[in-house]
C-alpha cells in the first residue's frame, strides 16, 4: 500500500511541475539568419552582383579604381579610399563627362574633389526635424522592461515615391518601399542648373537623385540598399535595379574597396632582378665581415732576416739619413730593450745606463760608453759602435743575464 502511495505522489508532482512550466513560460518562432559563405562572406555586394548578371549584365568587382571603366558602362563607386591618388579625381570626372554613369552613396558626395564638379547642394532638414533637434531631452525615468525590447524588424521601412516630373522607371507605378537606414546628407540640383534627370523622394526628404554632367550621369542613392542582408527586403532590389539603369548587355563595375597587394610581394613582382643583386651583394658583404675559422694564409715565420736584406736595409737607411740617424736608431732600440729588461733604467744616468747594461749582457762597460756616447765617428768605429750596441739590444732580448766564455771576451776586446 506504500509502495502505491509513493507512485501516485511521484505522479501528482510531475504533474503540478508539468503544469507550471506551461504557465510560466511562452513558446514562440524565432528566425534565426543563416551565416554567408563563400564569396558572400567576404563581398557584401554579392547579391547585387548576382542579380544584374541574371538581368543581362556584364559584371566586373574591382579592388582599385587604377583604370576606368569603358565609356557607357556604369561605376558603383562605394570605396572610402577611392580618391588617396591626386589624378584619380581628374580622371573619374572626365570619364563621366565622356558618357559614364556613376552611382555612389551619399556620403562620398561630401568630399571636396565632388562638390568641385557635381551640380548637387545639400538640402536643408525640414522645419519639423529642426523642430525636434532644438527641443530640450525628455527627462528620465524608469521605463518597464518589455519597452527595452529590441525594434520591429522593419522599422527602417518606408514609402518613397518618383515625382511627376521624372520618368517613371517602371510601368507598374511610380512608388517603391524601401529598408534602409537614411542618410543624414540629402541633396538637390545646385541653383540655376536643370532639373534632375530621375529622383526619389519621401517625408524626410530626396532620397535618390541623378544628375546630367557631361554627356554623362551621376546618381546619388542611400548605400545600404545594395548588401547582402538588404537587398531582398521590400522593393529594395527593384530600387537598385532602377537607380544603377540596368540594361541587358551594359557593363557595370563594382568598387568597394580598395584593396593592395602586400608590399614585399608587390615589390617581388615588380622589381626581382634588383632585388636579387642586392641580397647577392648583402650576402658577399657579410661573408667579408664574418669571422673566419683562420686566416687566409700561414702567418710568416718570425725568422731572423738574411745577411743580404740587412745590408739592403741598412745600406738604404745610410743613403736617405746618415750615419748619425743609424746611430741614433740603433741607441734607440738598445734604449727601448733596456728598459723592460732592467728595472729603474730609465732614471739612471748615461754612466749608470752603460754600466747596468754591460751587468746584464756580459760587454765591457767601457766600450758601451764609446758605443753610446754621442760624438764624431769615422767609418770604422761607426761600424764598431753599431756592432756592440746591436750586440747588447740582442742579449737584452734573450731575457737574463749573459755569461761569456774566455774567447768571446777576449774577441770582443780585442774588437
């Protein structure tokens, strides 16, 4: 009996919880857009492109505005960036003045290369919108929720109309209803020149007009209506149809945006060959400059130099300088030995000098005297002298005292 009462109580709950959830909540069909793919993804005049190839169109997307189109052929002009060259404004006016048909967004008309050639002025807001501009703010206050609601889906809609004194472009009447957010800049034929050639109007205002230039024709139309998402609404597409002049077998070019090549492969593309020449003559500097494993020859032996190589350097050095400088060089060098050999030699005195050098090398202190003094000599004793004082310099270098034996001594005293 338990068992049954646990079960009809499980039941009674599932129903109350069922029961509440309908009264509590509220179904309702949400749409749910599908994501663009391919080229639609990433060209949002894709639908518009496809639509005038279907009416007979030939279609070119373009992502500069570097050449123009053929003379007759329409230019859908929406690029921001169309006008970064100078000559770009000269040449898009004399094409139109040759025969073409320009269509391009309101706001592009606010440049300054523009206005210089197309008859159009600004059309001054309504008394109404001037009204609502200068009232002061609604104070605020707390509103309820459901007025946070997003806006009805088609609360950009509304009805614009031709005037009658525009050809119709359509045989079925002469209104369209469109959905598009309105340009803040609307605009009329400047004074004195001829009414437009076709133009659409609604309560706020022009909302498409075309005017002569030339032999050609420039229209100015709200630029949401050619996307992807906009085309399909209302009469937007025929509106478009209309504001570009389809005609099957006429030519129209599309350009957005303008869109660069990268800049190292646009400059691959355009310049290889100096390209290559630098990079080999960047490569053979660097390999120059680079530390090398080792030298790019054996060093030279340090062998002493041969009898005749002395004589030519010495018999050069005669020749150019004296006898009196190859003394004083060869002193010199003895100096320069003396002083990293023997310590305190260079604050001794000339006697002193003689004497710590004969110490060190094993010479008689008197005849370094005569080698070092500085006096007249004649070809003989110059020789003598040059022999002691490179004798010492070479015993000096050998780093220690020199003890000679009984022959050198008597040879050198004898010398």
């Amino acid at each position: 009996m338990s068992a049954w009462l646990v079960r009809i109580g499980s039941v009674l709950v599932l129903a109350l919880i069922g029961f509440w959830l309908v009264s509590a909540t509220e179904w309702a069909d949400t749409e749910v857009p599908t994501p663009a793919s391919g080229e639609a993804k990433t060209n949002s005049f894709y639908a518009a492109q496809a639509m005038l190839r279907e009416l007979g169109m030939q279609v070119v997307k373009r992502d500069d505005l570097d050449a123009m189109p053929p003379a007759q052929a329409r230019l859908v002009l929406a690029s921001g960036h169309w006008d970064m060259f100078p000559e770009r404004q000269r040449r898009l006016r004399e094409w139109v003045e040759r025969g073409g048909h320009l269509v391009m967004p309101s706001h592009l008309v606010d440049s300054d290369l523009l206005e210089s050639w197309i008859p159009l002025v600004k059309e001054k807001p309504a008394a109404t919108d001037e009204k609502k501009e200068k009232e002061s703010p609604v104070p605020r206050k707390r509103l309820p929720r459901s007025q946070f609601a997003e806006p009805a889906r088609d609360a950009d809609c509304r009805a614009v109309t031709e005037p009658e004194t525009v050809p119709a472009s359509f045989a079925g009447g002469r209104g369209f209803r469109i959905c598009t957010w309105a340009s803040a800049a609307r605009y009329r034929p400047a004074d004195k020149q001829p009414p437009p050639l076709w133009a659409v109007a609604g309560k706020r205002g022009t909302e498409a007009i075309r005017v002569q230039v030339g032999r050609g024709t420039v229209t100015v139309m709200p630029l949401g209506l050619w996307h992807n998402e906009g085309l399909t609404r209302a009469d937007n597409a025929l509106f478009m149809v209309a504001a570009v002049q389809a005609r099957s077998g006429a030519e129209v070019w599309f350009v957005a945006e303008e869109t660069r090549e990268p800049f190292l492969r646009w400059l691959w593309h355009k310049g290889w060959a100096a390209l290559i020449v630098g990079l080999l003559a960047l490569a053979a500097a660097l390999w120059r400059a680079a530390v090398r494993f080792g030298p790019l020859m054996p060093s030279a032996g340090t062998h002493r130099r041969s009898m005749a190589e002395q004589v030519r350097g010495t018999a050069g050095f005669l020749h150019m300088h004296g006898a009196d400088a190859l003394h004083a060089a060869q002193l010199r060098a003895l100096h320069e030995s003396a002083s990293r050999q023997l310590r305190g030699y260079a604050r001794r005195d000339a006697s002193a000098r003689a004497a710590a050098v004969a110490q060190a090398t094993g010479l008689e202190p008197a005849m370094l005297v005569r080698a070092m003094a500085a006096r007249a000599r004649h070809a003989g004793a110059m020789s003598v002298d040059l022999e002691v004082l490179e004798t010492a310099r070479r015993r000096l270098d050998a780093r220690g005292p020199f003890m000679p034996s009984s022959d050198s001594s008597s040879s050198s005293s004898t010398s």
